[in-house]
C-alpha cells in the first residue's frame, strides 16, 4: 500500500474533496457558530479519526464522495468506517438554529464548503497506519429537518456500497479511490 500515491485532492462524480489535516483523537469538534463550538467526546476505549476538508461542486445539490477509514491489514486494507458529515462554521447562532438560511454552508450559493468529518473506531481496531480513502461514488446526501440544530446536514446511509469491506492496490488503479491521507 506504501507504493500508491498519497494525495490530498480527489475528485469524483459530483464533488472534489481536498484535505487541509486530518487526526486521531479523543474529541470531535464541529458547528463553530460565533465564539462557541460543539464536539464529541470519544466514548471510552474508543477514538476519533477527525478530518478538516474543503468539498467543492459545480453542482448546486451535489451527491458528495465519502471518507472512508480503513487499517491496514497485511497486503489489504480492512474497512473501519465511513466518516460522518458536519459542517465547520455557521455565520452566526441564528443560522445554526435555522432562524435564517446560511448561503456559507449552501451549494446554491457557493461552489466550496468546509465540512469536519469523524469517525469514532474502538481503540484496539485502531492499528496503524491508517488510512483516509476517497470513493468517486457520489453517495453523502443533504437532508434538511426545520426543527434541527442545525437545520441542515449531509447523510451518509447510502454509502455502504462505495465502502468496500476490503481494498487491495488493484483497486486504486482505474481512479474509483483514492488515498487522502496515510497516518502513521
């Protein structure tokens, strides 16, 4: 696996991701809205694999790629999950409450959003290096619910199929993935 290139940028059917940093951890911090933030605590005896990214669409409802975690596992790599959707910022509280529309975090309004992904994995399936993958399979949706804070998000319940339980290098070499990030 250490002979496929690592790239931060990776584009699919829809979307472009570009990864700014990516981290294990033990809080997931997201939702930044004024001078307050939330996050998730990692539940004990587990960890967050945590991801900064820029997705970017010439689309206006763009299906986006997912981030898939995987470990390595000998000549493979082993599934861990898919990395869940939150958006970084909020222009303000009201836009998070879903008092007003936030053009920032609105495909119809702009071409690039900046989204924190997490994925939370039992420490012990934790085994390095891990790796951060890109699937060119569109699948993370937007959902909006008006009495949700916030009222909007991106749902990766159809993304079982762009997540193999395993890859292997033959499965990099026609473009369908793609390693963001390889941490050591």
């Amino acid at each position: 696996m250490k002979a496929i290139l690592v790239k931060g940028t990776f584009s699919g059917s829809d979307s472009t991701v570009n990864l700014q940093s990516a981290q294990v951890t033990s809080q997931w911090s997201f939702n930044n809205y004024g001078n307050q933030y939330e996050y998730r605590s990692a539940e004990r005896g587990s960890r967050y694999i945590t991801a900064k990214v820029i997705y970017s669409s010439k689309n206006k409802d763009p299906r986006l790629i997912p981030l898939i975690v995987y470990a390595s596992n000998g000549g493979e790599l082993k599934l861990l999950g898919v990395m869940g959707f939150e958006f970084v910022k909020w222009e303000e509280y009201a836009t998070f409450l879903g008092n007003y529309h936030d053009n920032g975090n609105d495909f119809a309004h702009t071409a690039r959003i900046r989204f924190s992904m997490g994925l939370q994995v039992p420490s012990e399936n934790i085994s390095k290096p891990l790796y951060i993958v890109a699937s060119s399979i569109g699948c993370a949706e937007r959902h909006s619910d008006r009495f949700g804070n916030p009222p909007v998000s991106y749902m990766t319940y159809s993304c079982d199929t762009a997540a193999p339980k395993t890859l292997n290098v033959n499965d990099f070499k026609d473009g369908r993935f793609g390693i963001l990030k390889r941490i050591n």
